[in-house]
C-alpha cells in the first residue's frame, strides 16, 4: 500500500504537499477558535471564502473582455481571502452575547451558502468551478501553492512559537488579558485577518470541507487528550499533518477522494479522543 503510494509521488507530490501544509496551518489557527468555543466561525468563514470566488467567477464571466482577469487563480485567491477575513472580522468581533454572537454567525454562513450557488446558478463554468470547491478537490495544486502555503506555516510557527502565552490568554479568558495589559481589540482583529487568509487560501485549493474539517477536528481532538493548553499547538498540527498522510495513502490505495478520506479519519479519532476522555475522567 505505503509503496503505491510512494510510486504516486512524481506525479502528485505537489498536491500532497500543500495538503499536509494546509492541514499544518489551519490546525494551529484552529486551536484558538475551538478555545475562543468558535467553532461555527469555521463555516461561516469557508462559506464567505467561496462567496468570494462566486462573485469573481461571476463577474469575469459578465465582463468577459474587460474583466477577464476575475477568473484567474491569483483574482480568485483574492477574492477569497477578502471575504473570508470580512467574514472573520464581522464574526469574531460582532454580536453582544453568545446568542446574539451565535445568530450573526449563523447569518454569515447561511447568506454565503445561498448567496454563493444564486450568484453562479447560470454560468456553467462558474458552476463547475463551485462544485470542486465546495466537494473538495486538492488534486489542483501547483508549486506557487506550495511556496504560499510554506511560507505562512512558518509564519504560523514563528508567531506562536513567540506570542502563544498571550494567544491562548486572549482565547480563553478575554477579561483577564485586558487585566493585564493586552489590548484586545487588536489582537482580535489580527486573529481574524489571520483566519482570513489562511482560510481564504486554503478553500481555493483543497476546498470547503478539507478546510474546514482540518481547522475544527485536529483541535477538537488534542482538547480531549491534553490537560493542559500549551500542548495544544504541538498535538493539533501533528494530529492534522499524521492524519492527512494516513488519509492520503489509504485515499490511494482504495482509489477514493484524499479530502473526504482524510476529513472521515479525523472524525473517528475524535469520536475516539472523546470516549478515552470519559472514560479517564470515569
């Protein structure tokens, strides 16, 4: 199995690759939504990534000459990321009240959603192109991904390597951190530009539910085999990026799409963490 794999490398080593960077990334950003007890951001974000590149494919294919450009890979990043962090900004900032919080980002996800499928219902290009994004696909990526998506890992890994004290204190106990010092407000609009871009990058090459399920998942599962919090940002990525391999090559070998596959892995391993879970607290 494991050398079928390998045989596949020359071929798709790129789409491998940035997978296992994507699932890096999103993992760690991750670990502070579920502290901040986010999660539905996750999806309210990924939607507005691609209600961005609806519109983009929408209006290229409206300006066919004049605004052709819409409906390259670089005007589709953009529009990605551009709703994505407008997205996280509204989310993680708006709303007073958990209900109040919870409905807005419920709206966000929900206006997306239909806003999204209405926007390319009649462009059978921009529809195709909204049915990869939205099934998952990773099959797609190209050596720009990889520098893109290498170069924000380290990012990622330099910021909480330095700042990770302060994160999570600003993820847990907002009060606290302006207690002390932190200027809040800041903060979280960086946390929010932050999930924007990684989500925004992330939608256009691997899709929604990849996205999306290695943002929440790999998080969700180090919760429930740590006791601590620190840990966090060294299990949830390895989790992520061990998953995803795992994933890949079963993917493979059964001939069945990576994202779901992987997606399905990390799902078990939560049911899994959260039963070890009651049964140590037990």
């Amino acid at each position: 199995m494991i050398a079928e794999f390998v045989s596949t490398w020359p071929l798709f080593y790129k789409a491998y690759v940035a997978g296992w960077l994507i699932a890096l990334v999103l993992s760690v950003v991750g670990v502070l939504v579920v502290a901040r007890d986010q999660i539905f951001i996750g999806a309210a974000v990924s939607q507005a990534s691609a209600l961005g590149m609806a519109l983009a494919l929408r209006v290229g294919d409206l300006l066919s000459r004049q605004a052709a450009w819409l409906r390259n890979e670089g005007a589709l990043a953009a529009m990605a990321v551009a709703s994505s962090t407008v997205a996280a900004l509204i989310t993680m900032r708006g709303g007073k009240g958990r209900n109040s919080h919870e409905a807005l980002t419920g709206w966000v996800f929900l206006f997306s959603s239909s806003a999204a499928v209405l926007i390319v219902a009649h462009s059978p290009h921009g529809t195709e192109e909204m049915h990869q994004v939205l099934v998952s696909t990773i099959i797609g990526a190209t050596w720009g991904d990889l520098v893109v998506f290498g170069v924000l890992g380290l990012a990622t890994a330099l910021v909480v390597a330095v700042a990770h004290r302060r994160l999570l204190l600003l993820a847990t106990d907002p009060a606290m951190a302006a207690a002390v010092g932190m200027r809040t407000g800041p903060w979280t609009v960086a946390l929010s530009l932050w999930l924007g871009i990684a989500v925004g990058l992330s939608i256009r090459v691997a899709g929604v539910l990849y996205a999306f399920g290695c943002l929440v998942l790999p998080a969700l599962i180090a919760t429930n085999l740590c006791r601590e919090m620190r840990p966090l940002f060294v299990v949830a990525p390895l989790v992520a990026v061990g998953t995803g391999a795992v994933g890949f090559v079963l993917s493979h070998h059964y001939d069945l799409p990576p994202a779901q596959m992987t997606v399905g892995l990390l799902c078990g391993l939560l049911a899994i963490a959260r039963l070890k879970a009651r049964l140590g607290g037990r």
